[in-house]
C-alpha cells in the first residue's frame, strides 16, 4: 500500500473522487475537509444501553449549524461530518486525521476514521469530543476539521469492496449506527 501525493490529489478533486473540495484544499499527502451543517447530539434526557452486536444507536437530537456554530462542552461527544463527499474507487483507501490547531484545544476524533475502496456517494461521519476539563469548544460550519489521507492498492473486487458489503454508502449527511 502506498501514500497517495499532490499531483494524484489534484487529480481527485478534479474527477469527483472528493466532490465539494478545491485545489486550495490540496496538501502534500492530503485533502483539507470541512465541518458540515448537520451535528447528532447525545440525548440527555435518556439513560438507556446500546449493543454493537444488535447495532442499537444512542438517542441523538440532530442539530442544524448552517448558519452558525456548535458550542462542544468539556467532555460531551457528538456526531458530526465533513461537507465534502466521496467517491473512492477500487483501489483507493482513505483515512481520517484531525487538524492539528483541532486537537490542541482537546478536540478528538479517534474512532472510525478508515474509508475502504468502493465507498461512494457519501460525506465522512466524524465523532467528537471535547477532551478538555474547562473549556468549551466552538464548531462552525465550514470551517476545516481535519484532512483525509488516501491509501493506493491493489484493486478490491467489486463483491468484497464496500459497495457491496458496506452499510454507509450514499450518506448525504451525519449518520449513527445502522443496523
């Protein structure tokens, strides 16, 4: 597996595999995203325990930033995702890291951060948190959250790639667990 760089990246932007990006967004070893306008809030007013084997989602409230910000409270997780959309191709991977300015005021995202080949049609749902013990953490939509790393293979067969067999493809907006 191999590092995908600049002139490649460029090439991404420029046929739809990374849609709602731009050239400026372009670094080295990776594309620059951006916070959409969409945030799933962990109900408060529940208490109730979720299973990964029956796939049970937390009761979220969804929030609309469009035309403003979410104010991250020291310790709260949420869902969120990325305004750009991806098309990634059969022998593409992509991976997920946090800006550095974003983790060095307690911001994190270290959970599912990996985007196997054939994932398409869908915006990146990020989870955060605000690891911080005082401080509240502002997100405003658009502003940029992180940067996507692109993996080359060899190419994955339709059938074992993630047009088959994944659950999160063509999601337009933030999503939870799906069974």
């Amino acid at each position: 597996m191999s590092l995908v760089s600049y002139n490649e990246l460029c090439s991404f932007v420029e046929d739809g595999v990374i849609e709602g990006s731009s050239l400026e967004h372009v670094n080295g070893t990776s594309i620059d995203v951006h916070l959409g306008p969409d945030i799933l809030v962990e109900s408060s007013y529940l208490n109730l325990a979720v299973s990964l084997r029956d796939k049970e989602a937390l009761t979220m409230d969804k929030v609309d930033i469009t035309d403003g910000h979410y104010l991250l409270r020291p310790g709260e997780f949420i869902l969120a995702h990325t305004i750009e959309k991806f098309n990634l191709p059969d022998n593409i991977s992509a991976e997920f890291k946090l800006n550095s300015s974003g983790a060095r005021v307690g911001l994190e995202n270290s959970l599912a951060t990996w985007c196997d080949p054939w994932w398409h049609g869908s915006v990146l749902t990020l989870e955060l948190k605000n690891f911080t013990q005082y401080h509240t953490i502002r997100l405003d939509h658009g502003c940029r959250i992180g940067q996507m790393i692109f993996h080359k293979s060899e190419p994955v067969p339709l059938d074992r790639g993630y047009a088959v067999r994944g659950r999160y493809n063509k999601d337009t907006s933030v999503s939870g667990v799906k069974s």
